[in-house]
C-alpha cells in the first residue's frame, strides 16, 4: 500500500509499497523482473526522479527504487540518520529486509555519492553515478548555504516556513531552471508537491546538514566496483568536471559526457540515460 499522502498522480503509485525497515518507514517503488537495480534519488527529489527511466530498466530488470529517510514519502524514525554513513547502513537494511540482492546501484547527485558507499556493505557488481555529487559546491553559495542548512535543520518551525515561501509554482521553476534542467508541466507540479511538504523539506534540510564526504573521497581510488559516470555539460548545480576527476582517481571508472542537458539528464533525456547505463550492465559478470 503506497503512503496516504502520496497523491492519486503520482508516478508509480500503483507499484509502491511501505517497508518497515528500521528506523525508518520507507515508501520504495518495485516493479520489473531480473536482476536488481536499485536506483537512489538525490537530495531535495524522491523515486519520482526516475519516473522516466524506469520502464526503460525494468523490461531487463527488478528495479527498487526507495525514497530517502525524510524525503518524498518515506517517514523517517531517526533524525540524526541523515549523514552518508548511516543512511547508507540504513539502505543496506532495508535490501536484507526486502530480501534483495542487488546486482547494481544507480544513483544520481547526492545518489550517487551514496552507491558509492554502499559499495562495500552491498557488493553489488556495478555502480552508475548520473551527475555524482562527489565535491564541494563552488562560489559563495558553497560556503553560505551549507552553514545555513546547519541552521535550519536544527529549528523545527523552519521547514514549515519554508515549504510556504517557496511551495510555488514561480519559485520552483526558478530552482529547476538553475540546475540547467527546466521540466516539464508535469515533472514542475511533482517537485513543486514536494517543495510544499514540510517533512519532506524538513528531511532535505537534515540531509545536507548531515552530508559529510570526506572519508568516501579519501577512499575513491580503493573502490574496484565497476563504476560509470555520467555527467552533463549543461549541469549547473555539478560541474561535469566533478564526475570527470573523480573517474581519474578511481581504478574501475570509466566517464561520459552528454552535452546540453543539466543536472536532471535523466529526466530530461531518459533514453540516452538508459542507452549508457544498459550498455555498461550489459558488460559486466552475469548474475
């Protein structure tokens, strides 16, 4: 049964299911048959992210698709489980409670930074990272708005007000056109659903001011996963570049570049997406 406040619209509601997998009360999409994917949104998006990708994976395979502690429509039982570590002990949780194996983990921005991590706790045979947050934000806003986050997260009333001043439809267009991705009606009235969400402005919040990489940076070029990158050059959150050094620190990486689209490519251009990471599945050791 899909959670209660996910709207009758919402993409793949007839396909989702709560998990109780503590500590949290996960909202995960599974549809498809075959080996697993499991797909990790980035943060301030939910599932719904992949909503155009998914029927192109899940005629190959069993793709699970959580929403993040705190975000979209997974209840969240621990605030202070929002840092890289725990969240990603968190999801490894969650496959053994699902009884999943996963044969590989696509993850986008902040996503991917996850899979990443998740590397060693779920050994999956590959990774995908679609525009990877790997590094620090660059310009004033990289100082400024972390702090602020920080701030935010630790004041209750906060996500309330927030979700009211930018729970609009001109404001987030604003956000989505910032990230090089504008969108369309429909994928604007999905983010403009979660923009108006308290809790899920509240998870967000607690995500970044938790969101530590420190240590998975450090351990880049220990990671033998078989991993893709894929950045785009219109991205204006994540810099293409970010993919592209971190690709050249690890020892399995290989990198690609999609010109025009932004840091929601795979919204935008789903089966260009799909083509890369189909193509790199294919190549690896067959379940």
């Amino acid at each position: 049964m899909p959670p209660d406040r996910m709207p009758q619209d919402w993409p793949y509601r007839d396909k989702t299911r709560r998990v109780a997998s503590r500590p949290h009360d996960w909202s995960v999409v599974d549809i498809g048959k075959g080996p697993c994917l499991l797909m990790l949104h980035g943060a301030g998006g939910a599932g719904h992210s992949f909503r155009n990708l998914i029927p192109l994976l899940a005629t190959h395979y069993r793709v699970i698709v959580p929403d993040l502690p705190g975000q979209g429509f997974t209840r969240s039982g621990a605030r202070g489980r929002y840092g890289i570590d725990a969240m990603a002990e968190d999801v490894a949780t969650l496959c053994k409670t699902m009884d999943i194996a996963v044969s590989a983990i696509i993850g986008h921005s902040a996503g991917a930074a996850l899979a990443l991590r998740l590397s060693p706790l779920l050994n999956p045979k590959g990774i995908v990272g679609i525009n990877a947050a790997l590094g620090a934000f660059d310009g004033a806003a990289g100082v400024m708005f972390p702090l602020l986050a920080r701030v935010l997260a630790v004041t209750p009333f906060i996500p309330h007000v927030v979700a009211k001043l930018w729970g609009n439809p001109a404001t987030v267009n604003k956000l989505l056109t910032a990230t090089g991705s504008p969108l369309d009606a429909a994928g604007q009235a999905q983010y403009l659903t979660l923009v108006r969400d308290a809790a899920h402005v509240d998870g967000t919040l607690g995500m970044m001011a938790q969101w530590r990489l420190d240590d998975l940076m450090r351990q880049l070029p220990t990671i033998a996963t078989p991993t893709l990158l894929i950045a785009s050059s219109g991205d204006l959150a994540v810099p293409a570049r970010i993919s592209r050094d971190a690709a050249h620190q690890m020892s399995a990486a290989s990198y690609v570049e999609l010109a025009d689209h932004g840091h929601l490519v795979h919204e935008e251009a789903p089966q260009a997406v799909a083509d890369l990471i189909l193509h790199f599945l294919a190549g690896l050791t067959p379940d």
